[in-house]
C-alpha cells in the first residue's frame, strides 16, 4: 500500500508560476536534445584539437633537437619568435641538455 503524502494548497499565482518554471525547464531540455549533435562535433574538434597540439610540441621539439631557433619556428608557425618561445618555453626540458 503506497502512503499519500499531504498536500498542502499552493496559492494560484504561486502555481501558476510553478507550473510555468516546470515547462522552460522542459523546454531547456528540448533544446539541449537538439543540440546534442553539435555537442559531439565539438567534442570530436576538442580531440582533434589536442591532437594537432601534440603533433606540433612534437615536431617543435625535433626542430630545436636538429638546432633551430626561435625565429625560424615562429615563422613556420606563423608566429614571432617571442611568442612562440612563450607558448613553447616548457618544452625546453623535453630536448636532450635542454636545447630547446
């Protein structure tokens, strides 16, 4: 046997409100549904993101392991010399003897 629990009387302008919060929560979740592709699409950019990072820690650091510098990296990447030895400074541990 289930137990009713009491119900207490909401004023009407309290419901109301209520029931009107019940349904934008509805709604919000629709729409979250409908974006649920897009989600994924990003999720899957996020990964290919990370990926083509590490590929480009990689290759900066076998630049810096066959002695390039700064300078010719930027440029490679597009980028001034300053800001990519800012970007890439960390990896100077990951070189032998610290070339990088």
């Amino acid at each position: 046997m289930t137990r009713r629990l009491p119900v207490t009387k909401m004023p009407r302008k309290a419901s109301n409100r209520l029931v009107a919060q019940i349904r934008r929560v509805n709604q919000i979740h629709d729409e979250l549904d409908e974006l649920a592709p897009v989600t994924r699409s990003l999720e899957d950019l996020r990964r290919l993101r990370d990926q083509v990072n590490q590929a480009i820690d990689a290759g900066i650091v076998q630049a810096k392991v066959e002695g390039l510098y700064w300078p010719a990296i930027g440029a490679a990447l597009r980028i001034s010399p300053q800001a990519v030895q800012q970007r890439f400074r960390s990896l100077d541990s990951a070189t032998p003897s610290g070339s990088a």
